[in-house]
C-alpha cells in the first residue's frame, strides 16, 4: 500500500535503488516495471494513488500531499528519498524538472538526478535557443518568429499567415505562487491567434508563431553518453492529442530515418545533451523534416521503444548511476503500440473540431478507430505479467469517465423568473 508522507518525516526506511518522480504519468509504470524486472529495487512518488503503485516491482509508493512545483513538494521529494534511500531520482514531468533545477546543488549533494547537465539542459527546454542551434547546423526549422507580446502580433501573421502554432517558448513558467506548464496552440483566426499569444505571455514568457506544417511525425530518440551513442530508435506518430499534433497514441516502430537520424545527433551532439533525449520532428508537403523540440526526459511513448528492444529507462539508470551503459545496436520494426483511453478521447476531439487543420474528418476518424483493433498491437500500461496496474487505470478511466459524461449531460438549470 502507498505510504502518505508525514509532515515530520518520520517514516520507515526502504532500501531502494531509484525513486521515480511523476508516479501518475505511463512512463512513469514503464520506467518501474523496466527497472524491476532488472533486478532493481524502485520506489515512486506522486500526489494521488496512481497505477503505477499497483505494480509488483514498485517496493514503495509515496503520496505526497504538497502541489507540484512548490517548495512543499521539494520536501516530499526529500522525505521520500530518506525513506527510500535511493541513488536515482529519475523525474519525469516538465514542472518536476524545473523545481529540481532551482535546487540543484541541494539535491545532488545526497543523490544522482538522471538529468543532463545544466548547459545542454538549459538549451533543450528552450526552444528558441534550440531552434537557433539548428539554424546554425543546417536542420530545418519551421518558418516563424519570436512574438513576446499581443502588439508584435500583426507582424507574425503578415510574415507567416494561418494557420499556425503558438508555442511557449518553455512548457513549464513561473509565476508568483508557483509554476504552471503551457501548450501550443493551433490556431486559424486573429482572434484566436491573439487569446493564445495573450494566454502563453502572461506569465512574463516568450512565444514562437510558427507555419503549420501538415506532414508525419517522427521521433528519433537516443542514450547518449560520453561521445558515444549508446542506442537510437525511432517512430511515427499515426495519431495524437490533440489531433493536429501533440502527445502521440497509436505509434509504430521505425527505422531510423538517414536525414532526421543525421540531425537528431548532430543537435545532441553539439548540445552535448548527456542522458536520453527524443528529438521530434515534423514533414512539410514536400517530405522535407523539420525540428519541433528535444524532449530532454523520457517521453509517454518510451514504452514502444522498450518493447521492440531498447530499454532506454534501464540505459538511463546506468548513466545516472554512474556505471557501465550497455550499447543496443539494434530493434524490431513494425511494431504498433496504441493508448486506449487517449485513442478515444482524440478521436472524440477530432469530431468536436471538425474541419480544422491537421484533424481527420468525423466518418475518417471513427473508421480508424475501430479498425485499429483488428491490428495487431500492444497497448500502453496494458501487461500480462502486471496485471493490476492495468486493471486500477481502467477503473480510474471509467470513473473520470463517467464524471465527465454525466457533467456535459445534467440539464442546465434555468433562471427563476
């Protein structure tokens, strides 16, 4: 049973080898069941009860009662680990990150982060600095500018036109209580490309008005440590959340592609981005890649790469630990993976936005849904072995799932005369 974290600390000591951050996201059980299975005693730290709790490789969970991104939760991070002594943290979420970069030095006093480095860090979560780097090594980047306020607006859209994405220029800002992740935003009107760049710069951030390209998603993700690569892997995204473009969930494995292989290393490589990072990349018309980002953690679709035989959650403890980091020199191809729960919900969003770009149409959408299940595939958190972790997101599915349906159904009350 998950332990609910004391003010006080006192808590009974549990010899582990990591503590894994960010409990409730799907890496987050990859990561605990990958290391597991190697021999690894994993603890794993979130503010609710999460599935991941339920795997029979997790020794421990911790429920934290403080917010994410606060200075109450950096304690809970503290507590748990002197409970667990762990010699990893490995964090997960973009908020969890940037509280443990603002602490640092505190941390690494005690324990390994399976971070990169500060310098290459600080340029990865950064697009702009990223996409400056890119520029500057001949990969493509999408067209746009930097817009930092509503009134520099006009010339954004004089220069790139609609439709577009508005992106934070970093997905996790700080404001005066504490920090909030941002997303991008598609948009298509002026109105609405001013509410989003209204939205994204309030907090004192920088936004990048970018082109819209329409072309497939791939991501090339690499271990890489000490001038050597220790392994690489690919994959196209066939649907994601939102629809036009996000979080991927059906994906397949790939190999990796000459041109995007080519540059997600050179990026890494100039960046001297230790550790794991997945580069994304985005085709235009033409089938010319683009740079979208470098995600510097591991991602919700690490689970494809582990099961066609890349198991970049162990590579990432064996550098953070400081030991030997095995090579994977190769991977199956042609392996589909899917999300259930995010598969209808984006299919759900595509017949709500209709008609907008980079969204299948109604009849389209509803179609590859269900033939989807008549492809053979492996479903994310879904494990013969770890049943019960699969068997708690299901009844947590259905019950949010209710509650949203029954709030979009209660009639609405009228106003008394």
């Amino acid at each position: 049973m998950p332990i609910v974290l004391p003010q006080d600390g006192n808590v009974a000591t549990v010899a582990c080898d990591a503590l894994v951050l960010d409990a409730r996201l799907r890496q987050s059980l990859v990561t605990v069941r990958s290391l597991g299975r190697r021999g690894l005693s994993v603890a794993a730290l979130d503010g609710i009860n999460v599935p991941a709790f339920s795997s029979r490789w997790c020794r421990q969970g911790f429920i934290c009662p403080a917010e994410h991104a606060t200075d109450g939760y950096l304690e809970d991070v503290e507590r748990a680990l002197a409970s667990s002594a762990a010699r990893v943290i490995i964090p997960l979420a973009d908020g969890t990150i940037a509280s443990l970069r603002r602490h640092r030095p505190r941390l690494e006093s005690r324990v390994r982060l399976a971070l990169a480095q500060e310098p290459a860090l600080s340029i990865a979560v950064n697009k702009e600095r990223t996409l400056e780097v890119a520029k500057r090594l001949g990969v493509g980047v999408p067209r746009g500018l930097v817009v930092r306020a509503v009134g520099e607006l006009p010339a954004a859209l004089k220069e790139v036109g609609l439709p577009a994405v508005v992106k934070p220029n970093e997905s996790w800002l700080w404001g005066e209580q504490r920090g909030v992740r941002v997303v991008s935003q598609l948009v298509t009107t002026a109105a609405e490309a001013t509410r989003a760049v209204a939205e994204l710069t309030r907090f004192g951030g920088v936004t990048l008005f970018q082109e819209f390209l329409p072309g497939r998603r791939e991501a090339v993700s690499l271990l890489y440590v000490g001038g050597k690569m220790h392994a690489r892997f690919a994959q196209w995204a066939k649907r994601m959340s939102p629809p036009w473009g996000g979080e991927s969930i059906v994906r397949q494995s790939i190999p990796v592609p000459p041109d995007i292989g080519d540059h997600a290393e050179r990026l890494v490589r100039e960046i001297e981005l230790e550790g794991y990072a997945e580069v994304e990349f985005r085709r235009d018309q033409a089938g010319a890649p683009h740079l979208m980002e470098i995600n510097p953690r591991l991602s919700a679709s690490v689970e494809m790469a582990v099961r066609s035989g890349v198991d970049f959650p162990y590579l990432l403890y064996q550098w953070a630990s400081g030991g030997p980091v095995d090579t994977v020199d190769s991977y199956r191809v042609g392996n589909w993976m899917r999300y259930l729960a995010g598969d209808l919900w984006t299919t759900i969003a595509a017949l709500r936005q209709r008609g907008r770009p980079g969204v299948a149409p109604p009849a389209r959408a509803l179609l590859d849904f269900g033939l989807s299940f008549f492809t053979p595939m492996g479903y994310d958190c879904a494990d013969w072995s770890d049943l019960l972790p699969s068997l708690k997101a299901a009844g947590d599915f259905t019950r949010h799932s209710m509650t949203s349906f029954k709030g979009k159904l209660a009639p609405i009350k009228k106003n008394p005369a």
